[in-house]
C-alpha cells in the first residue's frame, strides 16, 4: 500500500521525484514547447496548442488540441472574440505566478487556501502604430497583486515570495530579454 | 451614403481615423489592459479579461468576461485543463504578429488571403525547479515562422515584415525588459 503526499492539489512525491530524476539525468529537463496559429480576419486569429517535447519523449496526453481565439475590441478595429495579445501576456503570467506559488508552497509544506490576482499593464500605442520611434510598443510596465489565503507567517510569504520571483519562466521572459527569430515566407 | 474600405477585414477608414485622432491628441493612446486570476488547485488556475481603460475612457464593450484556464500536463504535475503559462506567451506571440501583418498589410493595401504560423520555445526546467542559479527559468529562444497567402512581391512582404518587427507590443515584451513589479500579501 502506497499514500500520495498531496498538498494544495500538488503531488509532493512525484515533484521530489522529477527533482531526483532531472538530477541523475540532467537532460531531460529539457522542454520545447509548441503553438501553430491560423489568422481568422481582421484581428481575429486561433492557436492550436497540443504536443510538446520534454521528459525526454514528445508528450501525448493531450488527447484534444487546446484551441485560444485571440482578438482585438472594437476601439482596436476588432470584434472581441478573444483576449487581445497584450491582455493574454497578463494571463500568461497570472498562470505562471500561481504555478510558482502553489508548488514552491507544497514543497515548502505552506497549505494554500485561497489565491487571487489582479494584473495591469500599462501601453501607449504610439508605437504599435508606427507613430512615435522612441515609444515601445509592448508594456512600459506590469503590477501583479496577489493575495494568498494560508495560515504561514508573514516571513515564510516574503520567502516564498522571493523564490517564486527567482524561478518564474514567465516573469523571467518579462523581465529579461528572450532572442526571438521571426522568419516570414510566401506561401505557395 | 459612405462605404467601408474594408482590407483584410480591417477598417481602414477608422484605422486612418485612429491615427489621425492621436496625432491631435496623443494621451488618447495610453491604454491600461487589466486581467484577475483565481487559483483553482494545483497547476491549475483561472484568468478572467474583461475591462480596460483606453482612448480616454472605460471600455465597456465585453458584455460578458472572457474566461482563460491554465494548467500544467501531468509530467508537471497538472491535469491538462488548459495551456500551460509558457504555452500561452507563444500564443500571445503568435496572436500579436496576426494582427501586426493584418493591419500593417491593410494599411498598405496588401490583401492578406491567409496566414499561418509555427511558434516554438525551448526551456531547461532546471530553473523553474529551482536546481541551478545559472540556468534561467524562462525560454532560452523563441522561433516564429510564418507563411502568408498573398500576391505582394517577396520585397513587399520583407518590408512589412520589417514593420511589423518594430511595432508588435509582443514581440518587444519578449526580446526587451519590461519593468514588472510583484507584490504579495496574505488574505484577511
């Protein structure tokens, strides 16, 4: 007879488990992710998201691809009929912190009972539009405010809170440049 | 009686119109995107989108919120309910440079009559486990491929590609630094 240690829904054996493994095996803590996108009109387009490699094997537990519309609102020309890309770089890192949050606590043994954010960022589309070279056109900057339910000490949240910081991916690619290629053909 | 010149299902009247109103009044382009996020268990975690402040005023057109899950595969611990945080920065990626080619080959009167993308992203999870300082949590590289349907010259399209690279807000949040601030407090 086995018991699963699980706490804030997260399974603590097999994460020191996948700790001890990518120890031995360095390797296979290499992951590639993947995205395939179909532009729709206007500002409207799909992302198909469903295999990835990691663990040393492409993964095939998606039985379903995962299917995100993405849009602009009216104001922006489109027909909201999705998130707009700006607003899903927030989704993208709301998910990520709560990650981080829910399973650097499991394995620090903090039980988490509630988890909340509220995200801004803030943009000036001088640059999306072409019209100012010395505005940017991505997000001068993003707030994160998260309210955590736990009876942990204030302490042992300021902690947490600084290595959640240190091993986000997402506020890390926020954070810090990520070299990214764009190749663009002509299709036949 | 007016028309519409409508290119690639993008209004290109209100888009000049859009253009023409910032010049007169640049603080109408300081937009404010805003998500929340609930912690569900686990990986797993829900963002919800739905107001912004932009072009000098709430916007109020999303009736309804626009509802995003996150969660991890199962060789990260989570039970596949929804993309995982990295996943989604290639889907906001991929849904930036949508509307970039979109709007930027309508505005110059290129007819777009489809476009598709490949986004991949590599990462080396010993970040995010927190097993080495020297690796970064985040994605090492990001690579976008994109094919477009369309009868503008190989030239053209090098241009607007050039364009669409100096003012896609995603794109710029990936390759430079955006100052992102964190903080956490403990749930009365």
């Amino acid at each position: 007879m086995t018991t699963k240690t699980v706490v804030n829904g997260v399974d603590v054996d097999q994460l020191v488990d996948t700790v001890g493994a990518i120890k031995e095996q360095p390797d296979i803590a290499k992951f590639r992710f993947r995205a395939s996108n179909q532009w729709v009109n206007g500002g409207h387009s799909r992302t198909t998201i469903q295999s990835f490699y990691g663990a040393g094997q492409e993964d095939d537990t998606r039985s379903e691809p995962i299917v995100l519309d993405s849009d602009e609102p009216p104001v922006l020309l489109g027909e909201n009929k999705g998130a707009n890309a700006v607003e899903t770089v927030l989704h993208a890192l709301a998910s990520c912190m709560s990650v981080g949050f829910a399973y650097n606590a499991a394995a620090q043994g903090i039980r988490v009972d509630g988890m909340e954010m509220d995200l801004e960022g803030d943009i000036d589309l001088h640059g999306f539009l072409g019209l100012s070279e010395s505005t940017r056109p991505g997000y001068e900057n993003i707030r994160l405010s998260c309210r955590i339910k736990t009876d942990a000490s204030e302490d042992k949240l300021a902690e947490l809170s600084e290595q959640v910081q240190k091993t986000s991916p997402v506020l890390d690619i926020l954070r810090n440049p990520v070299p990214t290629s764009v190749h663009l053909e002509k299709a036949p």
